[in-house]
C-alpha cells in the first residue's frame, strides 16, 4: 500500500529516529511510504487568525501535491500533522481563504481540501490494525509499563483532529498493548509540555513539562512516549524527574524486531 | 475580506469567532496551562473585544504567553473559543511595522544543542512577521 509522506522539518535534523524508525517500522508492516518532493515546513504551528493566508500555503502545496499523486497524505510529528489537517479544514470552510489561494497559486487544478490526512498512529490502528500489527511482534515488551503523552496537537481541536476522543484518549495505549506493553494512564497525558515557551522562557516550560512527568511518575510509567519532537524535547530537557522519554516509532521497531537495521 | 479602520470589528473578524456567545463560566482560563502567567487571561480577551477595549490588550505580554495548546478551544461549551481573540490580538500586534516579538539576531543565544527546529519556526509564527 502506496502513501504521500510528509515528514516536515525537525525529521530532517533533530528527530531523524522518529522518522527513520518508522521508515523501518512501515517497511516490515508492508506500507510504503513516499517522501513528498519539495515538500516545505508546515510552519509548526497552525495560526488560528482567518486572514493568515500566505503562511498556510506550504501546508496547501503539500496536500495539493499529494492529491495529484491520488494518495492519503501520511504525517508523524505531531505538529506537522496539526497543521496539515486543520489548513485542509480551511480549504474546504473558509471561503475567503479558499478564494485567496485559488487566486495566488493559480493551479491548473485547484485544490479544496480532497487530500486525506492520516497520522501514522491512526495508520497503524485504521489501515494496518492494531491486531493484525500484534501478530507481527517478534520482541514484545513483555508488560513494560509505559505512559503516552498526547500533549495538544494531537487531539485538539477534536472536531478538526478527529483522531480520537480529546479528553479520554486510547489510540496510543492501544498501541502499547499491541506492542506488549502496559499502559499507564495519568491525568496530565493531554495536558501541554509548555512548548515553543521553551525558547524565551524556559522556567515556564521546566513548570509545565515537570507537571507531566510527575503525573506519569506517580502512576507507575516505567517510559514515557510520545509523537512529537518538542514535547520530547521538553521532558527530556526541562522535566525535573529522571525517567526515560522516547519517540513511539522507536518501541515500534524494537518489537517489530527492525530496530538495529538502517 | 474587507479592510476596516475600526479594531473592534478586524479583531472579531480575524479570530472568525462571537464574543457575544460568551456565557462567562470561565472555564477557558480555569483550563488555560498558562492562565497564571498571564495579565489579562483568555475569559478577559473575550469580553474586553466585545467591549472593544483591544489597545489593552495590545500592549500586554499576555499575547505572547497563549501556548496555542488549544484546550479554551476544545473546551470552551459555547464555541467561543477564547484562544483565537488571542490570535487575532496577537497578529494585531505584530503586523505593525518595528513590532515584531522575536528577531533572528536574538536566536544564536537561545539555542542549546537539542532544541528541535520546531521550537524556532513555532516561535517565529507566533511572534514576529
């Protein structure tokens, strides 16, 4: 099965395991996935100002680029996949955008929004099957417990997203089942890491991402994991408790025993 | 979309949302993660636009605290959806010329060795033109 792949910017250079290991994850589950030529960073965050045009177009190109491959659109971080997905929103809702783009980019084919977005969790739960995705473990992680960490952009806005329920989320800890691991739910695992805050204040993001390592701590997590590159980052950095932090792609690959390969 | 003079109405307009749907229950700044940072917080966004009371607003380093996490969005029961008076606030701001929050000459001494590209062009949407 053929699918458009959008890694986006911070694949390329600090969260290149988030993407290579699930290069080798979709190779082993038999999903090929198809880099998008020239695609363009999203931006990372979506601006919820409806007369913010001209910083959406990237999303626009990609999702057009991939209409005219006739493939869904496959997304892994977690603000790429937020961006994506609600620019795709606008092009079919906001008239005044879908007109301003027409006329900017003037395709031969206009696009309106007919690309579908998937995230590659929701590619390994809708397409593949978390079942069928449990009798291709060959290393189960033999009851771990590990907590998910949605953060924002996963989830919300929920009637964009559509990915899963906003507030009681199980893609993820169905995942880790799949796996063989253990889910811990922990009431801050929708909660926000602090995010792009870290750049200009840091205390504030040390606040935030220490909340939810506390959170997941004293529910027993053994692991956090997670689908974007910036709440890793500010658990890993800013988070004042000592348990590991990694992508989800990389517990995929070690059970689908492909870790080590390249 | 047309251009007007008046603030009030390019405000409402920019953010696409009713601060008249308001039902003041508070709840967006009782779930804003970064509500106790903030001067104005997201329920006072709502109702000091529909006053029309915007230069306030402007001039407060509330606009640049909104995480863009979306939980006022998601759980605001009115559809109100606080963070995008934010927003439109927020693009208010630095559309004007010389107002941008974050300049590229300031970046080299944030940065640490992992901080992850999406950090930085996050941060340049939200704060600079």
């Amino acid at each position: 099965m053929k699918f458009s792949y959008y890694p986006g910017c911070t694949l390329k250079t600090k969260a290149k395991e988030l993407d290579k290991y699930a290069r080798l994850s979709a190779e082993a589950l038999g999903i090929d996935l198809v880099e998008l030529e020239n695609w363009q960073c999203c931006g990372g965050a979506y601006s919820m100002a409806k007369d913010e045009i001209a910083s959406k177009l990237s999303s626009v190109r990609a999702l057009a680029a991939a209409k005219e491959k006739g493939q869904d659109l496959v997304t892994l971080c977690s603000a790429c996949h937020n961006v994506l997905k609600q620019v795709n929103n606008d092009m079919t809702t906001n008239e005044d955008m879908i007109n301003r783009v027409h006329n900017y980019m003037k395709d031969e084919e206009p696009y309106n929004g007919e690309t579908k977005v998937i995230h590659f969790l929701e590619l390994l739960r809708d397409v593949v099957g978390f079942d069928k995705l449990k009798e291709k473990v060959v290393n189960p992680l033999g009851g771990k417990k590990v907590a998910a960490y949605y953060g924002c952009l996963l989830l919300r806005p929920s009637k964009i997203m559509a990915m899963d329920n906003p507030e009681n989320p199980t893609i993820i800890e169905d995942f880790i089942r799949a796996i063989g691991g253990e889910p811990v739910v922990y009431p801050y695992r929708n909660e926000c890491c602090g995010g792009y805050i870290a750049l200009e204040d840091k205390n504030n993001a040390i606040k935030k991402s220490t909340l939810v390592m506390e959170s997941a701590e004293k529910n027993g997590a053994e692991e956090i994991i997670t689908a974007c590159p910036l709440c890793l980052y500010n658990l890993n950095k800013n988070g004042a408790v000592e348990l590991p932090v990694k992508y989800f792609t990389e517990l995929l690959a070690e059970a689908l025993g492909v870790k080590g390969e390249n | 979309m047309s251009f007007s003079n008046n603030l009030k109405e390019n405000v409402i307009r920019s953010a696409g949302v009713d601060p008249k749907k308001c039902m003041k229950c508070g709840k967006c700044t009782a779930t804003c993660p970064n509500g106790n940072e903030m001067e104005y917080k997201p329920h006072q966004f709502v109702y000091m636009v529909e006053k029309g009371d915007i230069e306030p607003l402007m001039n407060t380093d509330s606009i640049y605290k909104c995480l863009s996490c979306f939980a006022c969005v998601e759980r605001c029961p009115r559809g109100v959806e606080p963070a995008k008076f934010i927003e439109a606030v927020r693009v208010a701001k630095i559309r004007k010329q010389g107002e941008n929050h974050l300049k590229a000459d300031m970046i080299p001494d944030l940065l640490d060795e992992d901080l992850p590209q999406q950090a930085i062009v996050t941060a340049f949407r939200k704060y600079s033109k």
